[in-house]
C-alpha cells in the first residue's frame, strides 16, 4: 500500500518539478525522494514524471493524481492537528504560510512573542505570493495564512490583523522624483517595476490605479520580479518606478540609494486566512491572539 511518506514525496517534487529542492523541503536526500516516487510507480505500474534530459514534468496521470494525493495529505495532517492538538501549548505544530511583504516585516516578531510565550512549539513558515498562501490554506498545507492582498473565496475566513502603507520609490535621480503629479498622470508618465500577479503588492497598486479611473493594462512594465528586493534593487539601478510597503523601502530611503515620491496611495490591509470547515488547533488560536495584540514596548 501507499504511504503518506510516498504522497509527501509525490506532491513536493510535483509542486516543484525538482527533486533535489523537494527533498531539501521534506529534509531527505534526493535519492530517498526518488526511490519513494519509483516505488509508487512500480506498485501500480504507471509513469507520474516524464525525465526529460535533466529536468522532470508530470505525465497526464501524474497531473490526475496531483489533486487526489494534495487532499488525502490534508485530511492527513487535519488528523494530526486533532490528535496533537495540546490544549496548554507545551508542545504541537503550527503550520503557517505568509506573503512576502507580511513574512519580511510584520510576521516574524509576532511569531517570536509567540515562541517565548509558549517555546514547545513548533513553527513553521513558508513565504509565497499571495495566490500561493491562499492555495496552501484551500488544500491543508498550512492551517493559518497572512496576506496583504485581496482575497475573495468562499471556503476561507478573513480576519483583518494589521495595516501597511504603500508608497511609489524611485532612484533619488530619476527625473520624476522632485515632482508631485497625480496617480494616473505618474502612472502614464513613468516606466514600472513591478511584482508579479498574484503578488498582494501587485493587486493592491493595480486595485488604487483602477479607483483612479486607469486601466492597470495602459501601464508601461519594464520588468516583473519575484520578489521586494529584486524590484527594489532593479529601480536602484534603472530609470523606473515601483509601488511596494514603506517597511521594505525604508532601508533604502533612510540610505539615500531610494527616492520616496510625493503621491499618495492608499494604505492596505494585512489579513489572516483559515479554511471555515477544518479544525481550529489550540497554537492557531493562540497566533491570532497574538497577532491582534500590539507588542509590549521594547518587545518589537
């Protein structure tokens, strides 16, 4: 029979299409991950990966499988958290995905205050964009996601937990950067650097442009990265603009390497996600509490 080590090896190198970067996820070497995906295929005579030249992709019955090994791991893991669930916190796991902006400045020192209030725990943190952390949440990768983006599904419930201002950077000589035109005139003027789609930060500019009356397409998008400091090292470097949090600019702002221009845009929104139908574990409820209530001061 199949076993969830099997399914875990399955899925992380299916997600990642990589098998060495699945096993540094699962904390194996790769020739276990491999032997565990070789014995599924010799157990049921089928082929789940295509190895073409050094890289591997899903066959058709790979891709059919995906979704039925991803929920037979959640309800997996949904057992555990039932069964481990300790209700004094002295020991238990906590999953958690974040958002990159929510995961580089506003989560970590929640967490901290969480593990010195309750060191028997376990947390974990992946970061993803904001598409990534409510895709983990849907299919029981992880129990609890922070964003900054919009969400609007019907199985997850939202919690607003904090707030984050936006801000448009610039090179200090970009010829922009002493002027103060409006939002839609700066949006047409300039050239942008910006995260991808599905990035909270992405969907939030877009989402101020558009109640400016501009259409996000009429944009001139020179570059898309994956990440804060990419975008924000390629306008350091370049004639270009970008939208991202005050807290990852302000490095640079205080360094002089980055502009702040004098337009406004709205501030947004952190939020939590859980999936309404599964089990609320003792360390969740424990997170969200901490994650409501503002640090002592001098904690962080």
């Amino acid at each position: 029979m199949m076993t969830l080590d099997q399914l875990s090896a399955f899925v992380a190198v299916a997600e990642r299409e990589h098998v060495t970067e699945a096993a540094h996820a699962l904390r194996l070497t790769p020739s276990a991950v491999s032997a565990a995906i070789r014995t599924l295929e010799r157990t049921y005579g089928i082929e789940l990966f295509h190895r073409v030249g050094r890289g591997i992709e899903l066959t058709e019955t790979g891709r059919v499988f995906l979704d039925e090994a991803r929920a037979v791991l959640a309800r997996a893991r949904a057992a555990e958290i039932a069964l481990s669930d300790i209700g004094d916190l002295s020991r238990g796991r906590l999953e958690v995905w974040a958002s990159q902006t929510v995961a580089a400045y506003w989560l970590p020192p929640v967490l901290m205050r969480l593990h010195r209030r309750h060191p028997g725990l376990e947390l974990h943190m992946q970061v993803g964009n904001t598409q990534a952390v409510v895709d983990a949440v849907l299919h029981g990768r992880a129990e609890i996601g922070f964003v900054e983006g919009a969400v609007d599904h019907g199985a997850l419930h939202l919690r607003d937990v904090a707030r984050d201002q936006m801000i448009v950077v610039s090179a200090p000589d970009h010829p922009l950067a002493e002027d103060r035109p409006a939002l839609p005139v700066l949006a047409r003027e300039a050239s942008w650097v910006l995260r991808e789609e599905g990035s909270g930060t992405r969907s939030e500019f877009e989402a101020a442009l558009a109640a400016e009356g501009m259409d996000p397409r009429e944009l001139d998008i020179v570059l898309t990265l994956p990440s804060n400091e990419a975008v924000l090292s390629a306008v350091r470097a370049g004639p270009a603009l970008t939208a991202v949090s005050a807290a990852a600019a302000a490095p640079f702002l205080r360094a002089g390497t980055l502009a702040k221009l004098d337009v406004a845009l709205p501030a947004r929104t952190f939020r939590s996600l859980r999936h309404k139908e599964r089990h609320e574990s003792h360390a969740a409820r424990a997170l969200m509490e901490m994650a409501l209530t503002p640090p002592a001061a001098g904690t962080g």
